[in-house]
C-alpha cells in the first residue's frame, strides 16, 4: 500500500532528520545530504500529510510536530542553496542543530525515539 510506504520513509526521513551530521551522511550515502533529506521530507511528509492523516497513520500532534521541522527549514531555497547543497553546513550551521531538535522532537512523538538509523 502507497500509504504504508509513505509513512515507512517519513519515519526513516525523521529519524535521519534527528541524527549527528556525520550519521545523516552514513544514513543517506553521501551526495547532497542536506537537499535530499529536505526532498525526501517534502515527498513523504508535505506530500501526503493530508492522506496520511485521513487514514489514521499519523496523528493531529504527530503532524503538528512534523510541522515544525518543516518550518525550520530556510523558506526560500534559493537564497541560501548552499544550505542544502554545503555538507560541511551540516556540521557547523546551528540551523541544522535547530531543525535536529525538531526531528528528535517529531521521532519521539511518533514512537521512534529508540529506532536506529535505519
């Protein structure tokens, strides 16, 4: 079920959201980790938020905590690319620091403060 995948990734994306940077590399192979963990939010979360409620998959604080990562986020990729696109950010932006305590915050609501990183 398409649902089930969506929640299955939007709960890796959380709990990799939520990690030490050098753990977020391991988890997602390199690459542009910062963009593509932001992707990967907007894909199984931002996406399907909706879906996912209506369904019972996530709850209304679930979803209300899993906002706050989303708001964390630069609002304007484009003015800060290197954000997404700087792996060194991922290690000295405090930014990053903020939009982990939010992932820890959402993986914790969502049952998943003692997975792995998958």
């Amino acid at each position: 079920m398409e649902l089930t995948y969506s929640l299955e990734e939007l709960q890796k994306t959380v709990v990799t959201l939520s990690l030490p940077a050098e753990e977020q590399i391991h988890a997602m192979g390199g690459g542009n980790v910062g963009d593509e963990m932001a992707i990967d939010f907007d894909t199984f979360f931002v996406e399907k938020r909706e879906m996912l409620l209506d369904a019972g998959l996530l709850t209304a604080t679930q979803v209300a905590a899993l906002e706050e990562i989303g708001q964390a986020f630069p609002s304007n990729k484009e003015m800060d690319v290197d954000f997404w696109l700087d792996q060194g950010r991922l290690f000295t932006d405090p930014l990053w620091d903020v939009i982990r305590a939010k992932a820890m915050i959402a993986r914790t609501e969502m049952g998943l403060a003692n997975a792995g990183s998958g």
